[in-house]
C-alpha cells in the first residue's frame, strides 16, 4: 500500500544538520524526520568534513542556508559582496533614505597618511553638500508639483522624497556607509568569503574574515577552509599589468548601449528551441524542418509560445537559448540598480573618474548645476592626488554621478524581465535609458523576438 505524501519544514535544525538530513536521502529509506533525529552538530560536522570536505561533494552544502546582517560597510564594499549570482541582498536604499553626514568609511591606509586630514574633510564636505542639495531639491519640488486634494504635508514629503533623492544621490561618494542583508547558501557562501578574502581592499579582506566569523558559528564546518585564493590574487595583478598597456587614455566614446554580438539566425533558433521538446527530433533534423517554415509559420509558433504571458508570468525557458552582448556606459546610480541583475553575466570595469559624469536634468532646472559639481571637483581633485598611491581606495571618492562601463551577456528571458523592471516609469531614470536602449537595440535586430516584452514606458 503506498505511503501518504508528506510535506514539512526542518525549521528546528541548525543548518549543518539540514544539510546532512537532506545528503542522507539519497542512500537511506527512512523519512527526513527520522533522519534529523539521529543527528547531531557534531555528527553532521563528521560528514561534512569526510563528503564535502574530503570527497568534494559541494551540492550538499546547498542545503545550508544563511540569512547574514552587515552593517556599515562602505557602498564600494557592498558592490563586491553583491557580486554572487546565487544569492539574495537587500540593501539600504539610497532613494528611500537619507545617508547620515559622518556615515563614511575611512579606510587605515588613507588615515595613516599624509591624506587623512584631506579625506576626512572632503567626505564631510560631500555629505553635507549632499544632505544640502536634498533640502533644496526638495523645496524647489514643493514649488513645481501641486499637492493632492487630501494630502497633508507629511504624505506630500513622502511622496516628494523618493524623486528627490533620485537626483541627490547621484553625488554620494562610495565611501557612504550602509546596510546588507544577505541570503547564501554554504557553497556559494565559502566562495564569496574567497573571493573577499582574495580583494585588493583591506575594508573588503576584513569583512570577509567578519563573514567567516559569522558563518562559522552556523556553519561551522562548511565555510571554514575558506582562504585567499593565490589563483584570483595573481591573475588579477599579473592581466591587470598587462591591460596597462592598451589602457593609455580614457575613452571619449560616451555611447550609452551598443549590441556587440548577437546571432543572426535568432529568430529561426528561438521557434526551434521552442518546438523542440514537443518532438522527438534531433536539433538539426529540427532545424532543417524550421528553415523550411514560412515567415507567417515561424511567427505563429513565436506569437503562441508568448502572447499569453500576463503581468506576473516567466516566459518560456527555451528563450535562455538566446544571447546578447552590450557594451554599457550608465553612472554609478544606475549600475547600483544594474548590478541586481545576476541572471546573466556582468564584467563591470573598476570605478574611475575617467568617464566623465552625470549631471540630472531636476538639478540643473533648480539652478544647483554648480552646487552639484562641487561635490565632483572636491572628490576628483582628492582623487587624482591619491590614485598613484591608493589606487583602490581612490575609489572611495568616485561619486553615484560617475560613470562606469559594463560587459552584460544576457538571454533573451532574463531582457524581458529588466526591460519590463527597469524600463518602467518607477525605474530610476539613468538606468531606465539604459534599459530602453537596450530594447531599442533588441527590437532593431529582432523586432518579433522584442514584440512581446511588456513594460510601461509612461
């Protein structure tokens, strides 16, 4: 007689030891429950250490999830600990908050310099500029948009705030400090600690040992043989030295979105990939029989596969098959929204001054123009007078106004969901260009595979 299904959390276990609950499954035939319940920290540390550990079995230790709080880390530290694909961050939001003015991170080998005193001021005096510039955005907004009928003025500030802080943040240096939560499973966690422990900054180094620290009392097998990686520390020096010599300018090219590559044949790809597990036909066998489809076929097959896909629908998977590249230039406060897009692949460049900058359409329309490239001159001037010595803690001092360059490879599932989030009228402004470039772009080369992404453009 078969057994009644069952459906439970292991919610009382430490991690470690779901991990091991769920390992054992697949050599044991008795239930989750009774597994636990022959467990113990340090049994599951036994097993990690011979499975994970010694046999190199790592899926196990996906089991282990972690939910970590970092706080006051710099926002340059955040964009690395950011940079884990499987994982989930939620960070302190810059159009939602205003930073406190002594709120920044002072890294040790700037204050044990000749800069400190320098640092210290012209942060102080980026912050204050900042807070300043929010108080006259925002009474500057009163003046221009008209309160609602039933709106009182703590409602009305609410509602000012966010398109407020959408323009002041722009020159809120990266050494503004802020608030990570963190969802990792162990695998990827022991990675990310890898990669920090691997960074050039020693703010980063530190809060991976922080991390490590952490994840140790929870985990405390599964993340402890995590070190420097002498292969990401020499590769990056030893490309970085090589990359000086084709690196001998900036770029005056200030083209915001190009399509480097994509295929050709995409469309006749997508219908075939769409029709393919619903045959028993190789992909060429397929492929043939494709080609030989009319337009009107081919587009019926695409106009079937997504034209009932409502608001909150995935497209088809069989879209992934589909990539493009784009060489990106967006300023800072569009890649903070940018780098959220983990389903793809993102090769940012370092941050740098060299790109030029963003000034907001609301800034220069409130006459602040000059107020705003304060802040720029203050950081760039520091910038270049420490860059030769503290390269990467130069990088402190680059503002959300500068711009950076990114490669982003994408498939054609993951565009429909950016273009849809980022293109919408809630979407930050400088990212929402990028994002409609991007769809632009899409649509010039392949106008049917675009047709169906669905976004609000006002």
């Amino acid at each position: 007689m078969a057994k009644d299904r069952r459906v439970y959390t292991l919610s009382n276990l430490k991690p470690e030891v779901k991990a091991v609950t769920f390992a054992k499954c697949s050599r044991s035939a008795k239930t989750f429950s009774e597994i636990a319940n022959e467990l113990n920290e340090e049994k599951s540390a036994e097993f990690h250490e011979k499975w994970v550990v010694g046999y190199g079995h790592s899926s196990i230790a996906e089991h282990a999830v972690l939910n970590i709080a970092v706080e006051n880390i710099s926002r340059l530290a955040t964009v690395v600990l950011e940079a884990n694909r499987l994982a989930s961050f939620t960070e302190k939001s810059s159009r939602y908050q205003v930073f406190d003015k002594d709120n920044f991170y002072f890294p040790e080998k700037i204050k044990n310099s000749e800069y400190a005193e320098e640092y210290e001021k012209t942060c102080m005096f980026l912050m204050e500029n900042y807070l300043d510039l929010f108080q006259k955005l925002m009474e500057f907004q009163k003046k221009q948009i008209p309160k609602g009928p039933e709106e009182d003025d703590k409602k009305f500030e609410q509602r000012l705030k966010p398109l407020v802080l959408d323009n002041a943040r722009l020159i809120l240096p990266y050494a503004a400090l802020a608030n990570v939560g963190v969802t990792m499973n162990a695998r990827t966690l022991e990675y990310a600690i890898i990669k920090m422990l691997s960074h050039p900054l020693d703010e980063v180094k530190s809060l991976g040992h922080d991390i490590k620290n952490v994840a140790k009392a929870e985990t405390p097998t599964l993340v402890k043989y995590a070190q420097p990686s002498i292969y990401i520390m020499e590769t990056n020096r030893v490309l970085g030295e090589i990359a000086k010599k084709y690196d001998d300018k900036a770029s005056s090219d200030q083209t915001n979105v190009m399509l480097i590559d994509y295929r050709d044949d995409a469309q006749d790809w997508l219908v075939t990939a769409i029709l393919y597990k619903h045959t028993h036909r190789s992909y060429f066998e397929l492929k043939e029989k494709v080609m030989e489809m009319s337009q009107e076929e081919k587009e019926k097959v695409i106009e079937e596969a997504l034209k009932r896909i409502g608001d909150f629908d995935i497209p088809l998977r069989e879209l992934e098959h589909i990539y493009y590249t784009f060489d990106c230039l967006m300023d800072e406060g569009a890649f903070y929204d940018f780098k959220r897009h983990r389903m793809c692949t993102q090769t940012p460049q370092n941050v740098t001054i060299s790109n030029g900058y963003f000034v907001p359409h609301l800034v220069e329309k409130a006459g602040l123009k000059h107020q705003y490239e304060e802040s720029i001159k203050r950081a760039e001037d520091l910038y270049k007078k420490i860059y030769e010595k503290f390269n990467w803690e130069a990088g402190y001092l680059v503002l959300m106004c500068h711009k950076r360059r990114v490669l982003f490879t994408v498939n054609l599932r993951e565009l429909y969901h950016f273009i849809k989030l980022r293109y919408s009228p809630m979407a930050h402004f400088s990212v929402r260009e990028i994002a409609k470039r991007i769809y632009e772009l899409v649509k010039e080369k392949h106008p049917l595979l675009a047709k169906y992404i669905k976004f609000k453009s006002k």
